[in-house]
C-alpha cells in the first residue's frame, strides 16, 4: 500500500473505529480522530514535498486489480493540481479535529462523519487524474476518427495533420503534453 491509497484508507478505517468505540469514551473518540487526521497530514506532507515539480506530470501512481477477469481496477495518481489540493485537505482535517475537541454533543457521530467526509474528498482529488487521462485519450481518439482528409494533398501530409490533430485534442483535454 502506497501513501495514496493510505490517505484514502485512513479516516475510513478511523471512522469505523469511532463508530465501535463506546459513546462513553468520548476522550478515545477524539484521540482516534485527532490521530488518524495527523496521520492523513504526515502522508499529505510526503506526497507534496516528494512531488517532483521539475518533472510534473502524474506520480505517485498506484494501480489495484479489483476484478482481473473483467479488467476493472482502481488507479490513483497525483498531478501537479492535486498535490496541493491534498495538502490542504490533511491540514484542514488536522486542524479541523483539533479545533473541533470541544463539540460535546455527539462526538461520536460528528468524527465519524467527519472523517467520511475527508475519505470521499481525498478520493475524489486522487482517482481525478485518473479521469482526466480517460477524458484526454477519449478527445485524441475522436479527433482522429472524425479527421477529414483533404484531396488535394498526399496521404502521408493528411496523416501528418491528422496526427497533429489528435495531439492537439489530447494537449487540450490534458494540458501538459505538447505538439
């Protein structure tokens, strides 16, 4: 298991543990929450300073066959937005835990959703760049299918503008390969 997948993991296993804990242990109950969102920020802070900005793109790549017969599997990446993104989501979730120790009705449902909360944002910050790498190859696909080749040239000069179509379509769906 990689950072990624641990940031993602964290605040669920976390709010399971709150939901088993006693209502009666609200000092457990806040001690799981505060230790599970500094955990999410630790690794927050690994992923942003370990980003290689020099390089950009994605890293941190992380890649989980879910069902290998079907070809389904989960992919996760940080890019050069989302990497900030991150951070600030564990420092935020941090803090807010820490701020949040004085709520004295129902903690316990408070962290555990709280924590929820945090899972499915980091979730969806992470397999975004999985999204976005389908959206841009889908574009470069449909750019180079619907190409209209134009008579009065060769093929190999239709095939060469048909290609700089396609990385056009893909430059401007992803944003970070150039032409």
């Amino acid at each position: 298991m990689g950072y990624l997948s641990g940031i993602v993991i964290t605040p669920y296993i976390a709010a399971l543990l709150i939901m088993a804990t006693p209502r009666r242990w609200p000092g457990v109950i806040r001690a799981i929450a505060a230790i599970s969102s500094g955990l999410t920020l630790v690794l927050s802070l690994l992923v942003f300073y370990g980003y290689d900005w020099q390089v950009a793109g994605v890293q941190f790549q992380e890649r989980y066959d879910w069902i290998k017969e079907l070809g389904i599997h989960l992919s996760f990446g940080v890019d050069g937005i989302s990497a900030p993104m991150i951070l600030l989501t564990g420092l935020v979730i941090f803090t807010g835990c820490l701020i949040s120790f004085k709520i004295a009705d129902r903690p316990k449902e408070y962290y555990a959703l709280l924590l929820v909360l945090v899972g499915i944002i980091q979730f969806g910050l992470l397999f975004n760049t999985n999204v976005t790498i389908t959206n841009a190859a889908r574009e470069g696909a449909r750019a180079g299918t619907i190409y209209v080749y134009d008579r009065g040239h060769t093929r190999a000069w239709n095939d060469a503008q048909r290609c700089t179509a396609v990385l056009t379509a893909v430059d401007n769906a992803f944003g970070i390969l150039s032409t």
